[in-house]
C-alpha cells in the first residue's frame, strides 16, 4: 500500500478539533508551520518504511507531536541555567551576575524614554559616557573617563587614538592572548599601531624599553597577564618604573589591567590583583579594565585616565562603532552607585559575594542540596571540599577553598549524565572529576537550591 496516501492534506489537518484548539491558543502561523513539519516528518518516516500502524499512530498524535514543537519553537535559544561549575567569572556562561539595583535600573528605561542623551539641566543634547563619568573619574581617582562596549574595544579605541602609524614598545612577556580571538598582537594591527617588542618572555628589563625607544615611538603598553603566570626565573618592568622613561621622553603609557578591580583582593586572603587606582597612582596616563570581570558590572570596556588623551578618543570617529547600549549605560551607572555609596559593597556584588563569601556559609548551601537529593541504588553522594576559581582571566591558578556536592556512579557513563544535565529545561552546569560528578555551591545562590535539586534527581531517577 503506498502509505503516502493515507497523509492527510495540510488543511485538512488544520480543521481538525485539536489542532484548531492549538490555533486558538498559539495562533495560524505558529501552528501551520508546526503541522507543515510534522507531515515532513511522516514523509520520512514513509520513505524510511515505517509500517502501516505506526504511521497511522503518529497522524493520530499529531497534536502531541504540535504541541512539543511550538513549545521548543517559543522557547528562548539564551536562557539562564544554574552555574554548579565552581568557576565564578565564565566568559561562556555570561560573566558577572549584575546586582538586584543594576536590574532594576535597566528594566526601568526598558519600555520608557529616558535621558540617555540629553542633558535635563540645560534641555540641550547630552552624552550618554556622562552619566557614569564622574562616577569612575571619583571611584578611580582620574581625570577624565569613557565607556565602549568592552575592554577589547578599549584597547583599540585608545592605540588607534593615540598610537596610529606610530610604535607601542610592548615587553614579550606580556603579549598575550585572551579567550581565542583577542590578541595583543592583532589588535595592535586593527588599530594600525606598530608593535614594537622587546626583552623575553620571562624577563623583560627597563633598558630593553628604553633601547627600543625612537622618534617614532608613541607609547608604552603594558598588559596585565591576567590568565597566565610565569614562575620561576622571571622578571618584568612595573609601571611606576616606566614612569621616568615616558617622561623623558615625552610618551604615553598605557595599561590594559584586564580585569581592573577597585578593591584590593588581599584584604579578603586573596592574592593581589592590581587595583585601577594603584595603576592610576602610579602614573600610568590610560587604563583600561572590563566591565564584568571583577568590576562586576555589565559588559564594557572601561577607560580612565588622563583628559587630554580621553578628549582625544571622545573625538575618534571609531567610538561611534563602539559606543555603549542605554542598558550598559543603566546597569553601570547603578554598579558604581553601589561602590560609591553603599556601606557593605562586597555583600551587593554578586560577583565579589561569591569570591569573598566564607567556606562555612557554601558548606551550609551544599548540605542543604544533600539534604534535598534521592538516594537510590549503585550510586553514593557526599558532601566534600572543592576548589572554585575565579576564572575570566583573572587570578589564574589560584583556587577558591569551596564545597561542593559530589556524585558516584557505579556502572554509568559520567559524561552521559553530565549531557543530561546539560539538556534539562534549566539546563545545570556541572564539572567531572575523579570519576565523579561535582556540583560546587560557591556559584550557586540559596534560592537556586530547590531548582538544582530537582533537576538532579529527574537526571538520577531517568538513569
Ligand atoms: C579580559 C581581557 C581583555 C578583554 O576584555 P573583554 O572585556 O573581554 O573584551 C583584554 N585584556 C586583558 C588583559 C584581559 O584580561
């Protein structure tokens, strides 16, 4: 029997009872071109010589089958998940959780005009850079200050700006790659900059700069290497030492701190990262650090320094290409709020909360996942110490004393169960080690918990 006969006409299956409750519900576009490809899809179970009952089965179903496809179709493609990686600043998971003020501050210029560029004081054009420019110039202690879309961005904005057909003396130790496609090198290149590079990759000394210095040089870029370090027999030159060189010879020193953070990190028993007002202090005259690394704060490449090189950019047609969006604007506007006026800024952050947050408070967390998980035969879960990190470049090979929820299998494919849990409706990011599956706390907040535990044990109770 040719089986392809018995496919009901398209619109004949859009007169059907159930199919026209779903139009009702979703509307004809939806649902028409739903059902145009689940008829596709009998087509090919016909040609891959499905049997008779089985094809007449899924006409039948054909509303289930609708039904499944429009609620994939209206599901959203970017959607949140619940991080139980340990790795706090993922570039791949989005960054910096912004702060319950920064969201509230974007939803309200959302759906409603706002003054992004217009100046109600004088009922004249504005700039969107100067609701968060005097912000950054008094918490960086700088002159002048821009926002662009990222620190990638930044760091082309400042060398096109102030290096352009000129030489950027850059040590080798410091020419770096972030993250696949941002490299120092290339973006030097981009921005027609010629990279001039002295000493090695593991030490690098003043006269090695001061050598490579000729009338045709602009600048000094010093890079900080946020996610590689170099032990051992090594050697690089600090800014403050640069400081002498650019002033006798009249140059400009950069620095691309990366992850620029305001507070210093060894209060909290961290190793030190260089703050933006250490950088600022020390004499360098543009720095530039990301908006949601340790700053955070939204995506956006942040640039402090001196006035006569910032008026400079302000006036690069370049910064058109790179301006920042209204909500970069709102989010970080509300961010430096924060750091300017409230008390306990750490506790506000979730990004600096969860690096700086006390192990017995994640330990508490992790006991009440255990407490929530089902047991079940040939597997055991514990509760054990982990190692969190930073992560987005910042801190590399320092760990974070953390815990974490960890599970055993016996006789299961670890790296099955991790896809699982990967394909959940709030899809759970988890890490494997020491045949184990990891689940650390130190990233996932209180009111997660119910969440993660379900979605856990739908993935245990379907092995
Ligand atoms: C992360 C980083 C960048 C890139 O910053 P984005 O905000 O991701 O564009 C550039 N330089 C350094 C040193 C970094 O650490």
């Amino acid at each position: 029997m040719n089986l392809y006969r018995i496919l009901p006409q398209i619109s004949q299956i859009l007169d059907r009872e159930d199919i026209k409750k779903l139009i009702d519900k979703y509307g004809l576009k939806l649902v028409s071109e739903s059902v145009k490809e689940s008829v596709g899809y009998i087509r090919g179970m016909i040609s891959s010589n499905a049997g008779e009952v089985e094809v007449r089965k899924e006409i039948e179903n054909l509303a289930f089958r609708i039904n499944e496809k429009i609620r994939i179709k209206k599901s959203m493609n970017l959607r949140r998940l619940i991080n139980a990686g340990g790795v706090i600043l993922h570039t791949n998971l989005g960054r910096s959780l912004l702060p319950e003020e920064a969201c509230e501050s974007i939803s309200s210029i959302l759906n409603n005009y706002s003054n992004l560029e217009f100046d109600l004081d004088k009922g004249e054009r504005g700039t969107r850079y100067s609701h968060v420019e005097e912000k950054l110039i008094r918490l960086c202690n700088a002159e002048a200050a821009l926002v662009v879309n990222n620190n990638a961005a930044a760091v082309m904005l400042i060398l096109d700006t102030l290096a352009k057909g000129k030489e950027v003396i850059t040590s080798r130790g410091e020419l770096i790659e972030i993250g696949g496609s941002f490299r120092i090198p290339d973006v030097c290149k981009r921005s027609g900059a010629v990279l001039c590079e002295v000493g090695c990759t593991n030490k690098t000394h003043l006269s090695d700069y001061e050598e490579a210095i000729s009338e045709n040089t602009a600048a000094i870029l010093k890079v900080h290497t946020s996610n590689y370090k170099v032990v051992g027999f090594h050697e690089s030159v600090s800014s403050r030492e640069l400081l002498e060189l650019k002033n006798k010879y009249g140059l400009v020193l950069i620095e691309d701190l990366g992850s620029g953070i305001l507070l210093n990190l060894e209060d909290y028993g961290l190793t030190h990262e260089p703050t933006v007002l250490e950088a600022i202090s020390d004499g360098v005259d543009v720095v530039s650090f990301s908006g949601d690394k340790l700053l955070g704060g939204p995506q956006a490449g942040i640039i402090v320094g001196k006035k006569e090189y910032i008026d400079k950019m302000k006036k690069n047609q370049l910064l058109r290409a790179l301006r920042v969006d209204k909500m970069t604007v709102a989010a970080l506007e509300a961010v430096l709020n924060i750091y300017l006026y409230n008390d306990n800024y750490v506790e506000s952050i979730p990004t600096l909360k969860m690096i700086t947050e006390d192990k017995s408070e994640v330990k508490k967390r992790a006991e009440a996942l255990y407490e929530k998980l089902i047991n079940k035969k040939d597997i055991e879960i514990s509760i054990e110490e982990s190692n969190a990190e930073v992560g987005g470049g910042s801190l590399p090979y320092r760990f974070i004393e953390s815990y974490a929820v960890s599970i055993s299998f016996i006789d299961k494919n670890l790296q099955k169960v991790e896809k699982k849990l990967r394909l959940l409706d709030i899809p759970i990011i988890a890490r494997i080690s020491k045949e184990k599956i990891i689940f650390d706390l130190r990233t996932v907040s209180q009111e997660e918990i119910p969440e993660l535990a379900e979605g856990i044990n739908k993935v245990l109770e379907d092995l």
